[in-house]
C-alpha cells in the first residue's frame, strides 16, 4: 500500500507551563480552561464536549508518549507545530520542546514548524472576547529583518538537525501562516523576497540542499507595500511567487469558504479550488482536510459560522479526495494536512471526544493505513 504522509497541526495551547499564557487562561492549563466552560448556545448545538483522554497537559512527556502511540498508530505521522515569535522570543514552546521533544518514542514521529506570525491579541481571553478589547493586539506578529535573522538562526540550529524534522528532498519545510503579515514586518515584497533568500542561504551553509519555504493559502488580496504605492495591492498568488515560496498548503477551510453550511456542501467548494489551483498556480499545493469550524466556545455570546454535519463519515469523504489528489498529480511528496490534531476551542481536532469517539482517527486509518 502506498505511503502518506498525513501532518495534523498541533496547537500548543494545553499546558499551564508558559508563564506568558496565563493573561489568557489564568487557571494555568491553558486553553482547557475555555473547552471546560464551553456551554451549549442554542437547543442541538454539539457544545458541551470532553476530552477521552481527559484535560491533559501536553507538555509531559509521558502524555505526548501516548499521543505519538496513538497517532501512528492510526495513521498520522507527521505534526506540524504552530509555533509563535513575540517581542523577540518563542511563545508556547512547551508542548514543543518540554512534551513531543523529550517524549521517548518522538523518533516515531515527523515534525516540522508553521510559524503562526498573526498579532496575538484577546481573543484567547474569554472575560474578553466578545468585547471592543477583544480585537486589542497585545502582541505584532510582523517583525523586522534583524529579529526575523535572530528568529531564523535559532531554528536552524536548534530544530533542522533534528532527525525526525520533516524534509522535503533532503531541505527542512519550514512554514508560514500569513504572507501579507510578513510582507507587512519587511516593509514590501521585495524586501520579503530577499530575506527568504537570506534564510535559504542560511540554511545552506548549515549543509543542507535548500530550505523549503511552505505558505498556507488565503482568498485575499496581499498589500503590496512597494514603499511607491503603499495601499495597492496583488494576488495572493503572484505574492507568493515573487517571494520565492515552494510550496502552499491551508490551515483552515474556514479561511476559503463559506463554512455555515454541510460540511458536504463546503467539501464541494473545497474540490473546486483545488481545480482552480490546479490552472492558476505554478508552485505545489498540497491538499487540505479539516475536521469542521465552531469556534463558540472561545465566546460568551453566540458566534454564527458552523460547519454541520462535520462528522467522521463525511471527513472520510474529504480524506478520499484529498488521497485521489494526491495520487493524481506529480507532487515532491505525498503530503496531506489535517486540521488538526487539537484545535479544540474552534471544533476542529482528531483527539477523541465523548461525542465521536476515536472517528475522526478511525476514518484516517481506514483510507491510508494497512
């Protein structure tokens, strides 16, 4: 049977070890304090849930032991971490370096890092959310090329040489979250493009073949920043070519398409812009699946915008075409991405839960496992 490499993203949230986290959750585990309060906002509404394997701290090594068991065991075997940069120093790190790194059976499982460089700002905080304050960024995630330089060394030096950082054609996939944040930390497209080639060489010297700069998609339009005409604007797609990207992928269906409908409905959309990228774009894309979107429990008030019918029979629908993609085009790897592994809070996990059971997990071993 064919291999796959199927990455969940990891949202490193679930742990009251980062000091900096508990402005957002002061009963310091993290976002489980947000899942424990999450209540049911209208009658049918799948809210309240709970966690199979309880409200675990994953920065233990012990906890992240079972889930890599778990995880192969059913077919993914690739985490991507996001991973956050502010006022010049990681954020969230914890589950990263503390669980799955010092996790003992961590070699049986790849990983690479998604630079999640969006403003930080309080949506995190319940007390808060649903308020004017809500929007009040605390962090930028755009940085300037000095720190971006500190920002970048430090990962080659500290994960690239990892064995079981995923590489594509022998080059580390580093990637990024938003392009026009970047874009908007440099000051311009040209200015993006050339500190890419910067981080490339960088990771050149350090003796590999390239470096793998991967994107996740967007339906927007990207400031131009050209330091001529500061409010105009391009594709998103001739943004990511003229920085020099290799590669793009999504994070979230939620960020293409209207998802306050069937999840069926929505997959259908989802198949026709893999046609549309197909046409349009030059780079690889490799194919999205995500579990489904509700993020009402980040909220007191009643947020519209919810995938229905989300359920693990219809994910497996998604899961086959995502796999007949992949078997039908000439991609470096057959990558998949899956969100996620633990976006709890915005009702898009693979982790078990008292409403589906092992499902989600089930429906991955079913389609790409022996």
């Amino acid at each position: 049977m064919k291999k796959y490499d199927i990455a969940a993203f990891v949202w490193p949230s679930y742990t009251g070890d980062e000091l900096r986290s508990r402005i957002f959750w002061p009963e310091c585990f993290g976002e489980w304090q947000t899942v424990k309060s999450a209540t049911s906002k209208f009658p049918g509404h799948s809210w309240p849930r709970k966690p199979l394997w309880g409200y675990v701290n994953e920065a233990d090594p012990k906890i992240m032991e079972m889930e890599i068991n778990e995880a192969v065991r059913h077919g993914v075997n690739v985490f991507i971490y996001d991973w956050y940069w502010y006022d010049g120093r990681p954020f969230l790190e914890n589950c990263f370096n503390d669980g799955f790194l010092k996790a003992k059976n961590s070699s049986d499982m790849k990983f690479y890092i998604m630079w999640a460089n969006h403003d930080a700002n309080h949506l995190w905080n319940k007390e808060l959310s649903d308020t004017e304050a809500g929007n009040t960024v605390i962090w930028s995630g755009a940085v300037d090329r000095n720190r971006f330089e500190n920002m970048a060394s430090r990962i080659i030096e500290k994960y690239f040489c990892l064995d079981n950082y995923y590489k594509i054609n022998g080059s580390p996939v580093f990637m990024i979250y938003e392009l026009s944040t970047l874009i908007e930390g440099f000051g311009g497209i040209d200015e993006t493009a050339d500190a890419l080639i910067w981080f490339k060489n960088k990771v050149k010297e350090a003796g590999y073949p390239d470096l793998h700069i991967q994107f996740t998609g967007r339906n927007n339009k990207i400031k131009n920043m050209s330091g001529i005409d500061s409010e105009s604007q391009i594709d998103f797609k001739d943004a990511l070519e003229k920085v020099g990207a290799d590669s793009f992928s999504h994070y979230q269906f939620v960020h293409v398409t209207n998802i306050d409908r069937d999840y069926c409905e929505v997959l259908e959309d989802i198949k026709n812009l893999w046609k549309k990228i197909d046409s349009e774009y030059k780079i690889p894309y490799f194919p999205h699946v995500s579990c489904g979107w509700d993020n009402n429990p980040r909220f007191k008030k009643f947020r519209p915008g919810i995938i229905k019918n989300n359920t693990p029979e219809n994910f497996e629908k998604a899961l086959i075409a995502a796999k007949e993609y992949v078997d039908t085009h000439n991609l470096p790897v057959p990558l998949i991405t899956i969100n996620s592994w633990n976006e709890w809070t915005e009702t898009s996990y693979l982790e078990p839960d008292d409403l589906y059971g092992y499902g989600y997990l089930d429906a991955i071993k079913k389609i790409f496992s022996d």
